[in-house]
C-alpha cells in the first residue's frame, strides 16, 4: 500500500472507532526501539522534578506571594492558581531562597510579626528583583511546602552569611527543646520542627570564593549545621560546570578531594543559550557530558561507599530575549518543552547518581507558568512536560535500545551526534504499566519506528499522551492558553510485544502499555 493509503486508514479507524490502530508504516525515515521489560537498571528519584522559588524578577513577588489582602484568590498570601499548578505536577521538592538571592538573604529578617519584619534591599546582580520585603520567610515557606506535598530545600548564605547564621537556621527549622532558635519558632507559633532534610551550601559559590576557600568553608559550616545542630541533614556544594569562569579547571576536583567527607551532593547547573531549534533540544546530551565528568571526578577522589549523589539544582533554557530589566520573561515554545522532556531522559539514564534537580523557575522567570496581577494565569509547554512526565510515566528505569538517524548540530555545541529519537522507558507503581516516553527531534518529518517489547505482555488496548502542536515555535499565552496542550487518545495495537508506530514530528510521546490479565 502506498504512504498516503496508510495514513487514510489510520485516520479513518481513529474517526469512526475513537482509536488507532498502529500498523503502517507511514514515512521513509525508520528507526527502531527495543524495550527490555525485565532489565530494571534503576529506580529514578522523584526529587529530580523539583522547583525553585527565588525573590528574582516577578517569580517570588507577585508571581506566588500576593499578601492576605489581595484580591486574587489565596491561601494565607499565597495565590491559590500557582499552588494548584505546584500540585498539578506533583511538585516533590522546592529551593529557596535561591539562587542568587539566596546569598544576600539573611533569614532572621523573614521570621515573626510581618509588621515588624524589615524591608531589605537586593543588588542589582539579583535580576530585577523588586526587594526584599520579607513577607515570604522560613515559615511562610515551610507553609507552602506542606500545602502543595513537597520536601523544602534550603540554600544558605556564604556569599555575605556565616556559618553561624547557617547553623542557627538549621537550629530554628529541626530542633526541639528550649534552645534559642528552635525557642524562637515555637514563640512564632510553630511548635513541632520542620525537619529540613536538605541544605545548601552557597549558590555558586565559585563567584565568593576560589576553590581552596570554598572547600574551608564547606567544613565550617558543615562542622556547625550537621555536626553540632542536625547530623540527619544533607549538604549540597556548589560545583562547577562552565569553564570560561575562573578557577574551573580546578574547582570540582578541589572540592571533592578537600570536603568530600562532609558532603551528600555536589551540584552543577544546566543553562543553556540558545534560540536555534536543534541546538536547544541538544542541549540535553551536554548535560549528560558534564555529569559523565563529574561522574568519574567522584570515582577517582571520593570512597565508593561515601555515595555522594549529583544534584542539578537549576537548569532551563535561556533565550536571547530574557533580560535583567524584563525579570528574565521570555515567551516558551514548543521547543522548551522538548527540551525538558530530553532533561527528563538525561536524569532518568543517570538514576543511580543524579538524585536531584530544580527547574529554575517555576513562575514568571525563564517560566514554565506566567501569572499577572489581573489574577490571570497560563502556562508554558515545560510545564506540559513536567506535567507529562510526573503524571503519566514511572520511577521504576528500564533498559532500552533505540537505534534512528540523527544530526550534527552547531559548531558552538560540544556534541558530535544527536539522535532524533530518544526513548526512556519506565514501569509505573507494582509494574502492570509500562510507560515508553520517546521524543521525536526531527523538526519536520515524523519517524515510523519499529517498538519491540521483550517479557511483558500487554493487552491490546493502550494509552497515548502527547505534546505537539503545528510549529515549533507554538507558545501559549493570556489570549491563547491552549495553543499548545496535551492530547490524550486510546488506541489498539495489533501485536502483542511488536508494533510500529509512527511518531510526528517534534514531538513529545508517552505510550502506556497495559499488562495483559492472566485468564
């Protein structure tokens, strides 16, 4: 049959069953995908679809912190449509203060009556924040925290804090009994501790420090934050990962080799400059270069059994348009999307090692969701992708082969090969639903691909969830929220552990295989 009769007969079994059948070939272009149910290579942390909250351009203030007067809909100050949207993706952790913000906040000025709290002010350096006025603090956080199920992650002040003032902090969240600072949080009307699990130790920090000053000041604080007030905690070091800042050359290895004993993570940061299609949806696979770097740095300096994790606490992309004096609004396409979804791969492929990620951020700042002081509220396709990922795919890894064509992208990128095709597969809650996520970069063409299923058997009818829309360049906005959505179909497959299915182009696809029932 010829390519236009297959694509006739796929839309008229999806017109008059309300499903498609997957079983033509539709393209000249072919690839294949095999799927090992029974090969577990691990389990990916929920933590890595964290978020991040900072008090920089309109993400903090007005983006989720609108006050208790406010007209819009809240939840003590809070916007009642960003925390369902935090809820939406299952937000599982959240970084604040920053950040850069994080490293001129001094917390105490955040705590106790609002009234009395100071106004502060924030350098420029921090993104077109308006200020500091202190209404969202430790405990309007910890607040934030638990309405929306998530675990708190605070990064401490080094840039112009003390290890004291750190230690102190970690006392006021985590403690019992009559000592000042956790006396301080019960006289502020918060008797039980908020048992922060996870801190930080400066937001990079390589721009206070040289890599010989920042591993002492690792041991300060952590000799005071988990040693004297909280041995239960985790400590995240600033890495670094961008070789035109000094001191690169030496920073990770300095740091691994000097404070290693005191740290859980160390952390890299993910951004990437680009506006050319195929060189943001390969941003990704430099992402999993600088973790394999860093993923043998830790080999050869840090004792196996010290299992210290990776933690990628901000990344996004960053186009041209997203200046300091527009608080870092730039309008998200399609294309970010895709790119999320191949973050998404890079840290499910790297479970045993990379254990935490922050999208930075969440709201009206690189966004994936953008608000505005009307009460209105649209979001981007990240967010779809955070949404697709955390609702429709699983924790449980599983291996597979994916074998398509590809391309070479710009010169400025230090990638070789990019495959169109990328595929992470998953089991989802006791493993009767096999999720195969698998984005299609080709821009213009879709990919007929061959889907070869190895022990799990699966019944006949599946679920589809996909992110596309007519262009890559679609963007949602105030006027046009829903130009770029997720679809979800039903469909029927033929064969019970192979298939062909043809995935459109730059597209985003989860297909939900259902465990066929023993009669």
């Amino acid at each position: 049959m010829t390519s236009s009769m297959n694509k006739i007969i796929i839309f008229l079994c999806a017109f008059f069953f309300g499903s498609t059948t997957i079983s033509a070939q539709v393209d000249k272009q072919h690839a294949k995908i095999i799927v090992h149910a029974d090969s577990i290579i691990g389990v990916i942390n929920p933590n890595i679809y964290g978020q991040m909250v900072e008090n920089c351009g309109n993400c903090l203030y007005p983006g989720l912190w609108v006050g208790t007067d406010s007209e819009i809909p809240n939840i003590r100050g809070m916007r009642l449509d960003v925390i369902e949207k935090f809820k939406e993706i299952k937000t599982p952790i959240v970084r604040w203060p920053g950040g850069t913000p994080a490293e001129y906040y001094h917390w105490l000025d955040g705590v106790g009556d609002k009234k009395s709290r100071p106004k502060t002010l924030l350098p420029g350096m921090c993104l077109a924040s308006p200020g500091e006025t202190n209404a969202f603090g430790t405990d309007e956080f910890m607040d934030f925290c638990k309405i929306i199920g998530a675990e708190p992650y605070i990064c401490a002040n080094v840039g112009t804090g003390t290890a004291e003032e750190a230690a102190n902090w970690v006392e006021y969240c985590n403690r019992e009994g009559e000592t000042q600072y956790a006396s301080l949080r019960k006289k502020n009307g918060h008797e039980k501790p908020y048992n922060v699990k996870y801190w930080g130790i400066g937001n990079e920090s390589y721009f206070w420090h040289t890599p010989d000053s920042y591993a002492l000041v690792i041991k300060q604080y952590a000799k005071i934050m988990k040693t004297m007030v909280d041995t239960s905690i985790s400590l995240v070091a600033s890495g670094l990962n961008d070789p035109n800042i000094k001191g690169a050359d030496k920073w990770n290895y300095t740091i691994l080799k000097e404070a290693n004993e005191f740290l859980d993570y160390i952390s890299l940061h993910a951004y990437y400059f680009y506006d050319d299609y195929y060189d943001v949806v390969a941003s990704p696979l430099i992402t999993q270069q600088e973790i394999d770097t860093l993923r043998n740095l830790i080999r050869e300096l840090v004792p196996a059994d010290k299992k210290l994790k990776i933690a990628i606490d901000e990344w996004n992309i960053w186009h041209k348009e997203a200046k300091t004096y527009n608080g870092l609004m730039q309008k998200c396409t399609l294309t970010d999307g895709i790119f999320a979804a191949g973050m998404f791969h890079v840290f499910h492929k790297n479970n045993d090692i990379v254990t935490l990620a922050n999208f930075c951020d969440l709201v009206n700042q690189l966004p994936a969701i953008v608000t505005n002081e009307k009460g209105e509220l649209y979001v981007n396709p990240i967010f779809l992708s955070f949404k697709l990922y955390t609702n429709f795919t699983g924790n449980i890894a599983i291996a597979t082969k994916t074998i398509s064509d590809g391309y070479k992208p710009n010169k400025k990128l230090d990638v070789e090969y990019v495959p169109y095709l990328d595929c992470s597969a998953t089991k989802i809650g006791n493993g009767d639903t096999l999720s195969l996520a698998v984005i299609n970069r080709n821009k213009d063409k879709d990919i007929t691909t061959d889907l070869i299923i190895n022990d799990f058997m699966f019944d006949s009818k599946a679920k589809l969830i996909i992110l596309n829309a007519d262009s890559v360049t679609a963007a949602n906005d105030f006027e046009h929220p829903e130009t770029v959505i997720l679809e979800e179909k039903t469909y029927e497959i033929e064969n019970s552990n192979k298939f062909v299915y043809n995935f459109p182009a730059h597209s985003v696809t989860v297909i939900q295989l259902i465990k066929k029932k023993d009669k």
